[in-house]
C-alpha cells in the first residue's frame, strides 16, 4: 500500500460510537453465558486439570504436547493452557471467569475485523462507502450464530484467541507495509503467538499473502516495504512449527485419531476427498444461512461419501469455482476484488481443516469456521454496502438482519448453558450420532434410569457397533440391573476393542468382587488407578 495514500479521517466521537456499538454487539448476546457451567471438552481443560493450579507447572505446557485419554490425539496448543491458568487463578474451578474471557476475546476479535477492514478498504471505495462496508463487516462477525460454539464453549476459547493472534498480526503487517519498522517485527511474534494457540495459526503466511495479493494497491512506481514484513511472518511461525514438532516428539504416548470423532481418518482419498467437499459446501451453506447447527457432527451424523458426483459436492465445487472465475474477469472492480478476496480467505483459512488435505481430529466442527468467516463476512459488509444505497435502505433492511442473528445467537448460546441442556439440544440437532446417545445412556444410568440408560445404549451399538465407551456403559447397566454374566461380557469386549478403557476396567473390578475374585478385582482397579494418574499427567 503506498504510504502517501490519505487514510479516511472521521470525528472522533463518531469513531467511538461506532467501536461501542460494536462491542455492545459482541458482548451482549454473550452476557449471560458468565453464568453458564462447564461442558463437553470444559471438563478435561479445567476441573479434571490438576496442572492449572500453580504456575510452576507452566514451563510444562511449552515443552510437551498433551494428551486428553491415553492413545488419543495430543495437542499443542500453550497459549491456550496458559490463559486457563490465569483464568484458575483468578476464580479457581468457577466457570465464570473462564467465559468473560472468552466473551472479552470476541469483543477484541471483532473490533479487529473492524479495525482492518477499515484500513484494506479505505484505497478500494470512497470513504463513506469504505467506512461503512467495515462496520457492516465487523458487525455481522459480531453477531453471527455460528460463533455461538467457539465463544459459549469454554474449549473454543483456541479458535478464538488464534483468531485474534492472526488478525493482530496482519494489522501490525499493515503497519510495517507503512514503514513502521516495530510493528513488522510484532508481526512476526504475533504469528509465532497465533501458532502456539492453535494449529490452524500456521496459516498466518497464507493469509498475509491473501491479503497482499487482493487488497494492497500497486502503483507505478511506488512498492510498500514489505520484505522486512514477510521475513518476520516465516521466522514466526517457522519458530512455531519447529516448537510444535518437538514437543509431538515427545508425546507420551502413540496417538490416533478415533473413527466416531473422524471417519475419515483412515480413509482413502477418493472416498476423504468428495466428503471434504460436501464438508465445504456445508461450511459455505452456514456461513451465509446458518441454520440447523449443532454441536456433534461425529458419525453418523455424518457419513463418508462415496463419490465425487453428489449434488451438494458438485454445487460447492460449482458454486466457489463460478465466483472465483467471476471476480478474476477482467475489469477487476472493486467489488470483484473483495469477493475474491473473501473467497480466498475461506478457502486458506477453512480447507486444512476440511480433512481434504490431510484428516483431522475431527470431521466437522463450527468453531473450525471462526477464522474463516472473517473474510466472508468482510464480503458481506461490502456488498451490503454497495448493494443497499442510500443509508435508508441499509437501515430498513439492514437492521432487522443484525437484530435477527442476535437473537438467534442468544437463543443458540443458550445450548451451552450446562450439561442437560446441551444433552437435550443434542437428541434434536445430533440424532444420528452415536456419541449422543451414548452421553444419553451415562445420563439415564447415572439417574438410576436402567430403561431409559438401555434404550439409548442399544440404539448407540446399533449406529455404531466396535464402540468402546458404548459396551462399558452397557456393562453398567447390566451390572445395577443385576446380570453380571452379562455385564462381564460387555466390559470385556470393550477391553478388546480398547485396553485403556477406564469404564470396562472398573465394572470388571466391580463385579470381580461380587463374585469373590479379589485378586481379578485389584488388576483391574490397579488399571483404573493406573490410568487416571497417567491421564492426570499428560495434563
């Protein structure tokens, strides 16, 4: 960007409007998840987390990559497990210390979409245009449902604190592209920061370029000093990669990724391949009407496809194909470039993560989608901008549209408020997913419900049969109602499928002593005991 170029000056009173209500709008939907609890993956991050409780153990979580449940998949991710510790610090095991920061984070996030879109937008439009494209952009970020999973959920505190990493680091590169020498090397450590918070951080390069190409203007002539930029860009992350391979090295045990989490792990590309498209299209489809949502997208939920020729794979190919080749005609206006622009951030920042170039931890997930929608919403900003002229017409049509995605970011964050109710929106949202119905049965057994905890517990095995955690519920329900033949039978074909089991270790042990088999109950609670401390640990 050429640095003579005269940025839109605005009063400052109406700045500061327009970031209040921006934060106002990040912030309010949110509010009353400070009084939420813990759920979901909330419980392995915080209460059964015994390393959060003293700073000593901080030098842990840079040097070692962590494991959840022993030959499960490890992460490294220390920025994260480091804000977690300010947060126990500060309110111990309570969850709402944990949320406002989450809460606080988005706000940040938002006023950064803001802050930048002002700044790449200001050479493409004229300054009323400009300035309200931004805002627009930053608001419909702010109120989007889909972000409901990354902020509500006190584990999507990594999609959103990398979120923030990377676009503070591409307004610093902003900054160095205008001479500032200080603010091209922050960054550089803003893009080792936005690694050491998340995998998907890695893309900071990526996305530097993505932005360089589309949207810094060129003039004859003129060059913006960005080679001291890219520099620090590679040498921060490259420090992260290198940070990130050795502490994987070091994991403490093998690891995979688990077929209910990810299907397609272990498939081949031309069945992982047309999956990650429809995955994509499912993506693109959310972005732009994001309804029905859910929190489990593991299987069956979601199936593989066996074909690239199924409609919706064929229409998201179609339909990001058709816009890229769009915006790439010649005369590129404006608002090609920013449509290409946000077709290029979705692609760079989303398709790591749509298991088409490699799999994943997880198949599906809507907080994968929380960088992503940066650019998408950038785009919608602008078009409605350019779209619904004059103002009026912006307000009158506008104006309903933000007030509906607020409430119906309420109405979905309220999902996250504890387990029961996450569990229910789940039976609605999820009913295909054996992972539901089996968090259903541990419910109903841990209620005393043996018919209740039984019926979903068959329905689980009959989705999915080689389910571990499944037969060691089973076991439990057979074992309270009194068939210990059974219950041994179940317990030990989950061993089979899963040595680890914690669950099938303990029933054994149960039952062991019913029957008088002291020294067959303590091997298996010695493995109970074995592997809590062993899970403890890896913490």
């Amino acid at each position: 960007m050429n640095p003579d170029v005269a940025q839109p000056r605005h009063a400052p009173t109406s700045i500061c409007v327009a970031a209040l209500a921006l934060a106002a709008l990040a912030i309010v939907p949110y509010a009353a998840t400070v009084s939420f609890g813990f759920v979901l993956d909330d419980l392995h991050l915080v209460v059964l987390n015994p390393r959060l409780a003293t700073w000593r153990d901080g030098w842990h979580y840079l040097a070692e990559a962590h494991v959840w449940q022993h030959g499960y998949a490890s992460y490294y991710r220390p920025l994260v497990y480091w804000s977690l510790m300010l947060n126990h610090g500060l309110s111990g095991t309570a969850a709402w210390s944990y949320h406002l920061f989450n809460i606080l984070a988005h706000g940040a996030v938002t006023l950064l979409v803001w802050v930048l879109a002002r700044r790449w937008f200001a050479p493409w439009a004229p300054a009323p245009q400009g300035a309200t494209a931004a805002w627009l952009a930053a608001a419909v970020f702010a109120v989007h449902p889909l972000h409901t999973e990354a902020v509500a959920n006190v584990a999507g505190r990594a999609d959103v604190l990398m979120t923030l990493w990377v676009l503070l680091g591409l307004w610093c590169a902003w900054r160095g592209y205008r001479g500032n020498v200080p603010a091209a090397w922050c960054a550089g450590l803003c893009a080792c920061a936005a690694g050491l918070t998340k995998e998907t951080g890695f893309l900071f390069p990526v996305l530097l370029g993505v932005w360089d190409v589309m949207l810094v203007r060129r003039e004859a002539g003129r060059r913006p000093p960005r080679r001291r930029v890219w520099l620090a860009a590679l040498l921060g992350t490259a420090s992260a990669m290198t940070l990130y391979a050795a502490a994987q090295a070091c994991a403490p045990s093998p690891h995979h990724i688990a077929f209910l989490d990810n299907c397609l792990a272990g498939a081949p590309w031309a069945v992982r391949a047309p999956t990650a498209l429809l995955l994509v299209g499912r993506a693109l489809h959310l972005l732009f009407v994001p309804w029905p949502l859910s929190a489990d997208y593991s299987f069956a939920q979601i199936r593989p496809a066996a074909t690239f020729l199924t409609m919706p794979a064929a229409c998201a190919v179609g339909v990001l194909g058709c816009g890229l080749l769009w915006a790439w005609q010649r005369p590129r206006t404006s608002t090609k470039r920013v449509a290409a622009f946000g077709m290029l951030w979705f692609l760079a920042a989303y398709l790591p993560s749509s298991n088409l170039l490699f799999p994943i931890g997880t198949i599906f997930g809507e907080r994968l989608l929380y960088l992503a929608s940066v650019g998408v919403c950038m785009t919608i900003g602008w078009l409605a901008a350019a779209v619904l002229r004059p103002r009026r017409r912006l307000l009158v049509v506008g104006g309903p549209v933000l007030a509906l995605g607020l409430c119906w970011t309420v109405v979905r964050g309220s999902v996250w408020r504890a387990p029961e109710t996450l569990q229910r929106a789940l039976l609605r949202d999820a009913p295909y997913s054996a992972k539901t119905h089996c968090a259903r049965a541990r419910a109903a057994l841990t209620a005393g419900d043996t018919t209740a905890a039984m019926a979903a517990i068959t329905t689980t095995l009959a989705i999915y049969q080689p389910y571990p955690e499944a037969h060691a519920v089973r076991a439990g329900v057979l074992l309270r109602t009194g068939d210990t033949t059974q219950a041994w039978h179940a317990a030990q074909t989950a061993l089979a499928l899963n040595p680890h089991a914690i669950e099938a270790h303990y029933y054994c042990g149960m039952i062991a002593l019913q029957r008088g088999a002291t020294n067959t109950a303590q091997r298996h609670l010695r493995h109970v005991l074995r592997l809590r401390t062993r899970n403890g640990a890896a913490y």
